[in-house]
C-alpha cells in the first residue's frame, strides 16, 4: 500500500512505529545518550580515526534515509555538522530491518561505529549498532519552500529554524551582537546590574506600560519601560560611576515589523561625563559590536549603504526640519504642525495630540532621508524631559541619537540632574497625560528624592535589538528568536 492510499495519517503511522518500538521492549525516550565527540570533530579528525578503526558514539537527528535492499544510507545531522550513515544487515543483523521498518527522518538516534570511506570517497560512518533517543511523532517538512505564510514560520519558529541555515546564523550573530556589546563595556570598566522589572512607577521613557496586579502587595504595577534608566541614576547616586543593563523592556503600543512590544535594551550610565563625552564612546561601541559580529563596518540598509568607520556627521535637529517641512520647531503650533503633516500624507495618532507628539511625528517624516551614520543633536527640550538644557539655548536639550539608514537606533543625554528643574519638567509631562498622551512620562516622587541628595554629572545611553535588526538588514520581528503571537484560534 502506497501512502498516498492509506488511510492513516503518517502521524498515526508514527505512532503505530512508537508502539511497536515499545512492544520490543525499547524505550523510544530514554533519558540519556552516549557522545565521543560531536560530528564536526568526528570528521575534522577522519584520516586519523580511519586508520585505528575504533568505535565512536555520535548522535544527532536524522535528516535522511534510502535504503537498497540490505544497505542503507541515512544523513545523520547535529549542531555542528552532518555526516552520511552507512547501515548494513551485515554489520546489524536482525536490528538492521528494525532501523527500516521503525525508523523514520526526524528521529533522534544514537550510532556506535567507524570511520569509513566509501567507493566514492564520501566519508561516512560505518554503523556497528544504533539506538533511538527520541521518536518524532510529527514528520518534518519535506522542505521549507512549503512553508510561504509568514505568521506560520513564526509560530513554528523551531522548525524555521532547523530547516533555515540562515536564520539559525542570525540567532548566533544576535548573541554575538549582545555578548560584544557587553564585553566592550566591561573592558571600559562598566559594572553590569540589574534594576527591577515590575515597578509601582514606569519611568526613564515616553512609552505606555503594562499594567498588572501584585497580589501579596495588593498594588497595581507596570511593566518597566526603560531598561533601569532611573534605578541606575539612583546607583550614580550611590556612588557607582560605570554602570549598564542588558535586559528585557516593554511597551503597550503598536505592532509593526520595526516595534515590538517585548524586546531586549542595553542602558549604560556614565558619571562625570557629557553627551559629547557619550558621542565618543557611542561611535567607538558601535564599530566594535558591528566589527565583532559581521566582521565588518559596511552595511546595505534599506536603500542605504552606510560605514560606520565613516566620519560621524552632526545633525541639527531644527535645521534637519526647516530644511525638509519648512516648520521652525522652536517657533511654531501644533495646528501649523497638523496641516504640514496632512500635505506630507504622514498617519499619526490622533489620540492624545499635543505639540510634542506633533514635532516628534514631523522629525519622524525627515529622518527617513538621512543615511548616516551621524547623531542628531539640538533636540527641543519639549521632547527631552530627562535631558539638560542647552548651555548656550534653553529651549534645546543636550540630547544625542545615533542616525543610521533614516532612523535613530538609540537615545543619550546629559542626564538631568537638579531636581528642581525635574520635578517642574516631571509636572509638565503629568499635565499631558491628564490630557489624553499616555505616553507622557510619571511623576516620580522617589526619584526626585534621591535627586535631591545629589548626583554628579551623567551621560546615559541606551539602544535597543533594532539596531541589530538594521545592522541584519531584516525587520525587529523577524530578528526576534520566538516574535509574540496572537494565539491559534483551533476552532
């Protein structure tokens, strides 16, 4: 009977298999395996190990098998490499026909056997006896060309990934991006930390939070939007001059391929230092990650080719407007806004519009021209209300993003730090939200506190898993291991 005519599905045909495996007496899922070495140092070593013609355990899932009467060759894979199986009857005896009748692609097994070179040089391993690790009850796909809607390789993400070099290699060169981010910093002699999640007051970002209940407390809380932002300047305060987090944020708003809801930070605080000063650093810590993980500095993003060994331009951000809308952001309203917006064609929210979100959703339309890599500066203080003022003009903040392929993919300032001047700021951004802006930021009344005891002069700066994203030249969520998923209605 053919397959395609029986009228069992291959998964009960599987399982059929598991039971029989067991009738045997086998256990399909035992809780351990033999392993001499992985498969990409079996065969670095073959030449050697071919002529002592020991026997080594390898383990791994098969991926292949075709069988010619009383030989086989199966394709057996792990972590590291492949290797081509060689089954015989001879070698195998009553278990050799077990192996064809109960064993199937996608199936763990463990192999004991040799090195052995076949008639056309292939090198294989010549198997001596098996045992299966685990049985795969679902078949996986004959090949990922099937698998075209995007949502179900992302609710699959597993097996995107197995059958997916390319997304298997972005997983690693995302935790190379991370780990280089962190060993730079630790060789500048940042202590790294870690500052609570659920807080009773999400600060350190214009963001709508998440809200839950702690129970024991019987309090409401929030999700942190900031990666530590206002705890690490509370360890300013205490003393500490380097610090930074690596960690999870999160932020209740919109879904699309460039934001996501759930999402990795890094934040570093430097005591005693400017924005310039945190300039400097920036573009020294982003050459080394780009050179750590890509092994380059040269990128095509977007429509963009950018070199981060570039010299780093400066764009000032009410010029950057004029130039592009004909808006002074320092000298208009948010109705000349609203009427430049619509003749853009730009979409803004609509709910809680005020003259902030105007500017920000204007220099959001100019920044999608500028390749970079440079920084915005000069950004109006109606948008910065955890930045210094400007030395030499009030109205602007001493504030820093760093422009790459149209897009700012990190914010610094000089941290605020007179706490009279926050508090006042922290009072503007309440009056906002009682308008309707639920991204405007909380009044914070420990944190102006601790201000209050004194804290010295402090550059901060964060960026976010976009940056690997645009450096990948691939969407946030597609650069995200497992994406948030709307749950599969099975109705």
């Amino acid at each position: 009977m053919t397959k395609e005519n029986n009228p069992l599905s291959e998964r009960q045909e599987r399982i059929n298999k598991l039971k029989k495996l067991q009738d045997l007496g086998i256990n399909p899922y035992p809780a351990k395996s033999q392993r001499d070495m992985k498969i990409a140092d079996f065969l670095s070593s073959f030449e050697k190990l071919a002529v002592n013609q020991d026997t080594y355990f390898l383990v791994g899932r098969l991926q292949s098998i075709r069988s010619h009467g009383n030989l086989s060759f199966a394709n057996l894979k792990d972590d590291s490499e492949n290797i081509q199986l060689v089954l015989s009857k001879k070698e195998l005896g009553d278990t050799y026909k077990q192996f064809i009748k109960l064993i199937d692609i996608g199936d763990f097994i463990e192999v004991k056997g040799s090195a052995f070179l076949t008639n056309k040089g292939e090198r294989s391993l010549l198997v001596k006896s098996y045992k299966i690790i685990s049985k795969a009850i679902r078949p996986l796909p004959d090949s990922w060309y099937g698998f075209k809607d995007e949502e179900e390789r992302y609710r699959r993400r597993y097996l995107d990934i197995l059958a997916n070099n390319e997304v298997k290699d972005m997983i690693k060169k995302r935790a190379k991006f991370w780990q280089a981010t962190r060993n730079f910093l630790v060789q500048k002699g940042f202590l790294e930390v870690e500052s609570p999640i659920l807080e009773t007051s999400p600060g350190g970002a214009d963001a709508k939070p998440f809200v839950t209940h702690h129970n024991a407390l019987d309090i409401p809380v929030y999700l942190r939007i900031s990666t530590g932002e206002l705890w690490q300047k509370k360890l300013m305060i205490a003393g500490f001059e380097k610090t930074f987090e690596i960690g999870r944020q999160f932020r209740n708003e919109g879904m699309d391929a460039d934001h996501l809801q759930d999402y990795s930070q890094m934040e570093f605080y430097l005591a005693y230092a400017d924005y310039k000063k945190g300039m400097e650093l920036v573009v020294e810590l982003f050459r080394y990650i780009a050179k750590e993980t890509f092994g380059t500095t040269e990128f095509n993003i977007k429509d963009f080719k950018v070199d981060l060994n570039d010299d780093w331009q400066e764009y000032d951000y009410r010029q950057t407007v004029l130039d592009y809308t004909g808006i002074d952001v320092l000298d208009t309203t948010e109705k000349e806004i609203r009427k430049k917006l619509d003749e853009l064609g730009v979409n803004y929210d609509k709910e809680g519009f005020n003259l902030t979100r105007a500017i920000d959703n204007l220099w959001k339309y100019c920044r999608k021209k500028i390749a970079g890599p440079g920084f915005l500066v000069n950004t109006p203080l109606i948008v910065s209300p955890l930045a210094k003022k400007n030395d030499k003009n009030p109205l602007l903040a001493q504030r820093f993003q760093p422009i790459i392929a149209g897009s700012e993919l990190g914010n610094g300032y000089s941290e605020l730090n007179n706490p009279i001047d926050q508090e006042t700021r922290f009072k503007e951004q309440e009056k906002l939200r009682e308008a309707g802006d639920e991204e405007a930021q909380r009044h914070d009344k420990d944190f102006i506190e601790a201000l209050e005891y004194g804290m010295p002069p402090t550059c901060g700066f964060g960026f976010s898993e976009r940056l690997f994203s645009y450096l990948m030249n691939k969407t946030s969520r597609e650069c995200q291991i497992f994406p948030l998923m709307r749950p599969k209605d099975d109705k």
